[in-house]
C-alpha cells in the first residue's frame, strides 16, 4: 500500500513551475498574475486564499487579492469582474466560492472572461473539457490527474467509480477519466445520493473517487482487495483534542480502508494542496496565453 503524497507533489510542481517562470522573467516576459476576490469572511474560503496568495509566492507570481463585505451587491461584485476582464495585467483571476445568498454565483462565473477563467467553472471551459479540447481544466480533478500522472497509477480501461455529481469535482472528474488519454481511457461510473447498488459498484471498482462530503462514508467493506482510493472529502469535524476544534476528515474511513489498498491519498495531505497548484498551472498558462491566443 502506498500513500499518495499530495503535498510533496505539490511541491514538486511549485518548483518547477518557479522555474519556468524565472526563465520567462529573465528573458523579457511579463510574471503572471493572478487576481482573487473574496467575500465576507467564511473560514474556509479565508484559508484557501490565503493559501493562494503564499503559492503565488512560491511560484514567483503577481498576486492581489481584493476583498468585499458580506454586504456587497451583486451589481458592484460584477462591476469588479468586468474590470479584471479588461485589466491587462491580469492574467488570471478566482472569484472564491461560496459567495452570499443574494447574488447568484451562476450569474459570476459567466461574467468571468473565460480566457481569465482560470478556476475553470465557465461554461465555455466546462463544455471543451468535455469535448477534449484545449482549456482550464477546474483545479481539483486537475490535480487528481496530475497524482495519477505522478505515481503512474494504471488507469486505461478500470473501473473507476465517482463518488459525487458536483460540477466542481463529480462531473468534470468523469469526463476526464473517459477521455482518450492518460490519466484516462477508464469506465466510468458516477454514483451519488440516488444510486441503488452504490455499495455493490464501490466493491467492483479498480479505482474510487469519493466527493460526497459525507465523512467515512467509504468503509472497508466497500473497496476490493488492490484498489486504487481518492478521497476529496474535506469536512471539518469536532475533535476536543485539537487546539483549533476540529479535525479534517475525508469521505473514506483511512485507517481501516488504507490496508486494503494498492494506492490511497490521505486527508489532509492528499488531493488539497494539489488543487492549489492547479490552479498555479492554469495561472501560468494564462500568462503564456499557451490556451487562448
């Protein structure tokens, strides 16, 4: 059994990344940069930024971060984002998600420039993933793919299973593992809260993708002997012995599934940091306009 070490990855990539943009600087390019907008002050979207903000360090981008109370209209968090559309100097930009009641994230991410998008939530992005055209790929099933790429985890013609249908994760991460290419070429199966048989389609499966946000809902006698686990869950759980309250907790019961596979991401450690350096990777691709002319 080997653990999928998502934050040696990462740091893997950052490096090579910072490498190349090093190279792109000292040759007369402009450095990428990267723009955020956060609203209110949810905790978790506070640490995720705050995280992409320390990775564009790393990575030797521009970054700026803008902020809004939970009050800001809808009409005025717009405004902002056709500004950054315009902005040449902004290759890149993340309207971090969730955002408030009253203004319609649906409405935001078309408003994002797609040759910005480099969330890859846009609906042009979303419809040339599923085609298999050049695009931003969204961070999370990116990343899943780059730790298949990285520890050359066999995926053509398995049984892969997702957990989950959301349109960050469950989908797009379907399209990508049915594409003709590697990571890829598997038969997908997408379960979710509706399936019947779930627990029968977790136990034929060669790999798991679990994206439910349902803590330890993958359990031992769900998982063959050899399969393959990716846990995205990330749920904050009470837990007295820690100083900040809570533990994460992934969607896969770690400690008594782990022995029975060939491969498992943990959590933390596994699938998080890799979505923020997947999000480096499209940032970067933004800068080279290697995407969209």
């Amino acid at each position: 059994m080997t653990i999928i070490d998502g934050k040696a990855i990462s740091g893997q990539v950052k490096q090579e990344i910072a490498a190349e943009v090093a190279q792109i600087v000292a040759a007369g390019g402009k450095r990428p940069h990267l723009a955020a907008i956060l609203v209110g002050h949810d905790g978790g979207s506070e640490t995720y930024v705050a995280n992409k903000v320390k990775a564009c360090e790393e990575c030797g981008f521009k970054s700026t971060l803008i902020r809004y109370e939970d009050d800001v209209t809808e009409e005025e968090l717009l405004d902002k984002v056709r500004q950054l559309n315009a902005d040449d100097d902004v290759d890149g930009f993340i309207v971090q998600l969730p955002l408030p009641k009253h203004i319609s994230e649906q409405k935001v991410i078309e408003t994002i420039d797609y040759r910005k998008d480099v969330d890859g939530f846009h609906p042009i992005n979303v419809g040339r993933m599923s085609i298999g055209l050049p695009c931003y790929i969204s961070a999370t099933p990116n990343g899943i793919l780059e730790l298949l790429r990285r520890y050359n985890i066999e995926t053509q013609g398995k049984k892969c299973v997702i957990l989950g249908r959301s349109n960050i994760v469950g989908k797009p991460m379907a399209m990508l593992m049915m594409q003709k290419a590697w990571p890829g070429d598997a038969t997908v199966t997408v379960c979710h809260s509706h399936s019947k048989n779930l627990v029968q389609e977790c136990k034929e499966a060669d790999i798991i993708i679990a994206a439910m946000g349902q803590p330890n809902f993958v359990k031992a006698d769900m998982v063959k002997d050899g399969a393959v686990i990716v846990d995205v869950g990330t749920t904050r759980v009470p837990d007295a012995s820690k100083k900040s309250g809570f533990k994460l907790t992934g969607d896969v019961k770690f400690d008594e599934v782990a022995p029975k596979c060939s491969f498992i991401t943990p959590v933390p450690g596994g699938v998080g940091p890799m979505t923020i350096v997947s999000l480096m990777k499209n940032t970067l691709l933004a800068g080279k306009k290697a995407i969209y002319k």
